[in-house]
C-alpha cells in the first residue's frame, strides 16, 4: 500500500522508495518499446519524470502497479508516434532512393521496389492499429514471446493476449488489402 500524502507531496526519499519498489515494472515497459538500450534507459527516465508530473492524477482507484503501467505505456506510445512521424520521411525518401540506383548483385530491380513497396503498406497498416493490439503483435512477433509472457508484462489474461493477437492480424489483412486496391 503507498502512502498517498507522501506521493502526492512528491517526497524525494518516498519516490525514491517507489522507484526501487516499481523499477521493474518501469524498466519491463521500457525494454519493450526500446529499440536498444539507450532508447530503453531514456524511456525509462521519462517514464518516471511522467510519473512525478501526473501523481496527482492518481486517484486510488485501480491498483497502483497498474496506473504506473498505463502511465509508462502512455509515455513509450507518444515517443514511438513521434519517432515514426520522423522515420516516415525517411523511410520514404529511402524508398525513393532505392528506385533510383541502379541495383548490383542478383536482385532484379522491379522485385526490389516490389519489395519495399510491401514493406511500407505493412509498416502503414501498423499506424493503424491500436496500441494494445500493436503491443501484442510487437512482443509476439517481433520478440518471440508467448501469450503467458505477454499476458504477465501487459497484466491480463493469456486468452485476451490470443483475442489481441487474432483481432491484430485480421485488421492488418483488412488495411493491407484496402491499401493494395
């Protein structure tokens, strides 16, 4: 149980408690949305700054373990949408790039840009998605994770990770088909 007056009063010592106490929790939604270590590390600070920002917001209802998820998911979600608004200009003037060099080796140069082409309708689809289904189709996908290692870091039910991942992969289908007519 936290000492609400303490947390709300933003106690230097308490949070430092809680951060011993909630760092793995912080530090597991990081490493998930990190693309490398030092993405995770500065996810993780900014996590924690949030969490000070908002203590006033938590209200006690819900568990707290909960509410520090959903605020580090909140704060991994926002840097993951401005890290793609800025990676969309590049990766389209890459694509654009890729078209206009001539291509070595073996690859023919029509299936190349085929290629890339399938790659950003994919990546599109993505922006699509909502962001609890995005994070079950990142860690089961991307990470290798099983539904009982995804349903323990998101906190629920396995068979709500298998809805996710289901409802994911049938949306993807439907916006990838929508965007190749």
């Amino acid at each position: 149980m936290i000492n609400l007056d303490r947390f709300w009063a933003g106690e230097k010592g308490y949070f430092d408690e809680l951060v011993r106490t909630y760092g793995p929790v912080v530090q597991s939604v990081a490493e998930v949305y990190g693309r490398d270590t030092d993405h995770a590390d500065n996810l993780y600070q900014e996590i924690w700054t949030r969490l000070f920002q908002k203590r006033r917001h938590y209200s006690e209802e819900g568990r707290f373990v909960a509410w520090i998820r959903r605020v580090a998911i909140n704060v991994c979600v926002e840097d993951f949408r401005a890290q793609k608004v800025r990676s969309k200009g590049m990766a389209r003037l890459e694509a654009l790039g890729e078209t206009g060099i001539a291509c070595g080796g073996d690859e023919d140069p029509l299936a190349k840009v085929e290629k890339e082409e399938k790659r950003l309708v994919l990546h599109r689809a993505f922006d699509h998605l909502p962001p609890r289904q995005m994070e079950v189709i990142k860690k089961r996908y991307l990470e290798g994770q099983n539904s009982k290692e995804i349903a323990e870091t998101m906190g629920i039910a396995p068979a709500t990770v298998r809805s996710l991942a289901r409802k994911a992969i049938a949306r993807l289908r439907k916006i990838v088909k929508g965007f190749s007519q």
